[in-house]
C-alpha cells in the first residue's frame, strides 16, 4: 500500500512539473503546448511524436518515459484527450479508472466519465482492456468501444451523431 502511494505521489510529482513546464511554453519542455479557444482545448506536441489534444478541465496525470523524450503514459481520469502517435515510437497507454487503451501508432479519443470509459479509434488500431477478468479487444478506424467497471462492451462502428459530437469536441 505504502509504495502505491509513494509510486502514485511520484507520477503526479512528475506529472505536475512536466505540464506546468509544458503550459508555460519554455522551449526545453519535451511538449511545448498551445491553447486554442474554440473549442477551449490545449494541444501538446510532443518531440518524440505524440500530439496531445486535452479538453478544458480534463484530469489527467502523465510521466516522462525512461527511453522516449515524451509523455509515454498518462492517466485520464475526467473528460477526454485526443492522441495521435507516430507509428514505430513503441507502447503508449491511456489509462481511465476502467479501461486501458494501449497503440502503436494512431489517432484516437479516451472519453473517461464518471461510471464508465469511451475509446473510439479515428485511424489505426488501438487495443482496449477492461480490467483482469474482462480481457482485451481490437479497435480499428470507425470502432468504438465503452468500457464500465463490470463489462466491456462489444466493438461496434459509432453511428455517425456519436462520432460527430466527441469530434467537436476537438474542433474536428
């Protein structure tokens, strides 16, 4: 229990420096970021190339990766971030408190809500779990998946009003 916490107290150590670096624009942050307006989001560019759309008032935490200059993993636990990841750049994860989703190089949206978490894959493949007993699932361009504590739903295409409304949410 004791070094979860101490482990936990690291990441969000690390974390708060990384973005507060990263907001302020200085040049020697590994993802200089940007704020746009409409809608209010900030956009990391990481050197190592991962883009890293966050909504306003998103909760997430992230560390610096031991061998890639970037963000390697982050952890979203309100709202939702786009992420697009060079292909060959190795494992980047987004975690949620219900599901995990692992890529190799992509585009695709993390949406964690209060009971549950939405990932919907724009291009590319993205793998999902859901927790121990629940396995893992393929997404591909046009498939989303919701992710509860209890369940992980079957990978469907998102009907058109679904994939247009998270959009919007990035200005796509």
């Amino acid at each position: 229990m004791h070094i979860q916490r101490t482990a936990r107290w690291l990441s969000l150590s690390i974390a708060s420096l990384f973005f507060a670096t990263a907001a302020s624009g200085q040049t020697s942050a590994p993802c200089p970021s940007q704020t746009l307006s409409d809608p209010p989001r900030v956009v990391y560019r990481c050197a190592s190339g991962v883009t890293i759309e966050v909504e306003q008032r998103t909760a997430l935490e992230g560390f610096l990766g031991p061998i890639l200059e970037g963000v390697r993993n982050i952890f979203v636990s309100d709202r939702a971030i786009m992420v697009d990841v060079e292909p060959g750049l190795g494992a980047f994860q987004i975690r949620t408190p219900y599901a995990i989703a692992s890529v190799r190089g992509t585009t695709f949206i993390v949406d964690a809500l209060t009971n549950s978490a939405d990932v919907f894959v724009i291009e590319g493949l993205v793998s999902v779990s859901g927790g121990y007993a629940m396995g893992l699932v393929e997404l591909s361009a046009g498939d989303g998946v919701s992710v509860t504590s209890t369940a992980l739903s079957d990978v469907s295409q998102w009907p058109q009003t679904r994939v247009s409304a998270l959009l919007r949410r990035f200005d796509r």
